[in-house]
C-alpha cells in the first residue's frame, strides 16, 4: 500500500468578536418589520451552536396581533446560510453566503416577537433547512461538481480521521486538537484516481501538550474561552490526504500562573442554556472507520466543497455500497469508544425528515432531550 502523502497549510485569523450594530427598537406598529426580523436573526445565531452562521434573505411577511398591555409581532423570514462557522467569532451580518454552485442552503422561519412594556423578546420560532436547489437542478448547473454526503457517512468519516491525525501531527501548535464537529462532507469520482472525499471540520485545541504519551482521544478541549479554534478543509485522494487550516484566536487570554491548572468547564447544558454563542465544546474522539461499508448513492446529496472553486469530479459514481445507516430516530450514535461524545447528527434531527447532509436550525424553544441527545 502506498504511503499518505499529506500536504498541510495552516493561516492564522486573528478575528476579534465583532460588534454588533446597534439593534433598532422593536414597536407595535406596522412598520417595524424590519427591526423585528433583525433582532429575531440575533436571537436565532446566538441559539445556533452548530453548523453555520445564516442572515436574513428577505421578510416574507410581518402582521402585529395587539392584545391587552402587549402585542405580538408574527414575521415569516427566508434565510440563507453563510460560509462562517459558528466557532468563526465574525459577525453573522458581515459574512459572505455560498455560491450557487456550493449547495447553497435555506431556511424559512416562522418567527413570534412578544413586545411588553417596551420591551421585545423572541418567544418562539420554527425553521425548514433545505438545499435551494434540488439534485437535478445542481446537476444541471454544475454537473462536475462533488455531492453532499450525509454527515454519518462511513467513508466520508476515515478522511475526517485520518485529517485530524495527520493534522496533529504536521503542525507546531503547543497542543493536540480534537475534532469539534463536520461540517459537511462531499464525494465525487476522479478519472484515475477513483473516489475522492472532502470535508469542512472544525478542531478544537485540548489540555494535552504536544508530545505528551496520552492517548489523543482522551484529551478534552479547553474552555470555549480559552480554546484555539480551526476551520479545515480536508480532502482524500487516491490516499493523499490534503488540509488547510483557518485558527481562530481564544477570547480569553490571560496567561496561567506558574503551575495554574487550566480551569474546568461545566458540561455544555448544565445551565439548561446551552454554550455561548459561536463556541461549542461538542465534540472529542474520532470516529474511526467501519470497514467494509462504502459511500451512500449520491442521489440525494448536492454540491461541491466549501473549497472547490467550480471544479471536481464528476456526480455520477455510483455503486459503491450502502451507506451505514443511521439510528432509527435519525440520530447516529458514536461507533466507538470515547471520553467525549460524539454525534454526526444534531438532536434536531431527531424525528424529523431533514436533510442529514446539513445542520439545520433547531426549532426554539427546545424539547427537552434525554442526556444522551442533548450532549450534542
């Protein structure tokens, strides 16, 4: 067997946490539409630690229903997802969305803002995240490019493995990192090459030293605050493995005392609110690969990486096997064993028919999840 060939490129982002512009005061009246559905898209990004960043495409339609001392405020929003992740500290305004060609992604909310005694809150919403175009219409405008893989997908999984592995050990960073979440996943045939796999991921760095004897998987990641954070696009050819990294910098900086042990962090919802926003301590251990399953058919599955600039293989390879499939609920357990777990499924998921290659936006308020769901 041939050896890795593995080709690492890092970037350091030094992104301070943007500001957000000043929000407009939320009203009763008819034309505070606007003001309304920019604080709901704070509201939403703020609860959305997954995935990626969306903003506001367009208000479909606002109604005010007037009650006794208040009112509420009834907004029908498109949405589009951005290229930031949520781990990216820029401001969900100032981030660019997806080219058409990239498996552009929407969500239309239905959005409730109560207003009392001058004051607005969100009091409910629920999303549809989908694809904006369909299979056959992508295959049309991009017929070279990669597709979708569901976010559980086996084969798709050994590259975000062997990415981590070889990114931990092809860097001068002073700790390991673990993998935080994919992303997205996609595959296409390469003439002479045979299937290629990209990913999108996002690490996390751990307590663990460089170098130290510690089994990799063991390692936990620093307090959100306190954790460097990367965002790597990953590809898998013909046995080569090829990353690029994006680090983001910690907000908090404070250097330890000698001998000053690195704080600990609660679990993520031992509050009962979840993370801080744009940082979430999800993941830890790798999923290694199943052998003997292949790639899913492509049919579902649209687009290209968030790095392929308008070229790839071609979407037609098929016949590779089944996909591992996922838990009946539609969550996919961990196939291994780790100190820290793991889902390539959102809890939101759970019970619905959306789109397993994406993260979609989970309907708030939320229903309360057993421990083992709400980990994610």
């Amino acid at each position: 067997m041939k050896s890795l060939l593995v080709l690492l490129s890092v970037v350091l982002v030094v992104l301070p946490c943007s500001a957000a512009p000043a929000l407009e005061p939320v009203t009763c009246g008819e034309n505070g539409g606007g003001a309304a559905a920019r604080l709901a898209m704070h509201h939403i990004n703020e609860n959305h630690h997954h995935g990626y960043k969306f903003k506001l495409s367009e208000i479909l339609s606002s109604r005010v229903e007037q009650g006794l001392g208040e009112c509420n405020v009834m907004l029908e929003l498109s949405l589009q997802e951005t290229q930031c992740h949520t781990i990216n500290p820029e401001h969900f305004e100032d981030c660019e969305i997806r080219a058409e060609t990239d498996t552009q992604v929407t969500a239309n909310c239905n959005v409730v803002l109560t207003i009392k005694d001058g004051v607005a809150n969100v009091t409910k919403y629920d999303c549809e995240t989908k694809r904006a175009l369909t299979s056959q219409e992508l295959v049309r405008l991009c017929p070279d490019c990669p597709q979708l893989l569901p976010l559980n997908n086996t084969e798709g999984l050994k590259s975000v493995r062997l990415a981590v592995e070889h990114f931990n050990k092809n860097t001068t960073n002073q700790r390991y990192y673990t993998l935080l979440e994919v992303g997205r996943m996609s595959s296409g045939y390469m003439m002479m090459a045979g299937m290629a796999y990209f990913a999108e991921i996002a690490l996390v760095e751990t307590h663990c030293p460089m170098g130290s004897r510690i089994v990799i998987e063991a390692c936990k990641p620093l307090c959100p605050d306190r954790a460097h954070h990367a965002l790597c696009d990953s590809s898998y050819v013909n046995e080569e493995i090829s990353i690029e990294c994006k680090f983001y910098t910690p907000a908090n900086t404070t250097s330890l005392e000698p001998g000053q042990q690195e704080p600990r962090c609660p679990p993520p919802h031992a509050s009962g609110q979840g993370p801080p926003p744009h940082l979430h301590p999800r993941g830890g251990g790798l999923p290694p690969h199943a052998s003997g399953q292949g790639p899913p058919p492509h049919a579902s599955g649209q687009g290209p990486p968030p790095h392929a600039k308008g070229h790839g293989p071609p979407p037609h390879a098929r016949g590779h096997g089944p996909p591992p499939h996922a838990h009946p609920e539609g969550v996919h357990p961990p196939p291994f064993n780790s100190h820290h777990p793991f889902h390539t499924f959102h809890t939101c998921h759970v019970g619905t028919t959306s789109d397993q290659a994406l993260h979609p936006i989970c309907n708030w308020p939320r229903l309360l999840l057993s421990k083992t769901q709400d980990q994610s």
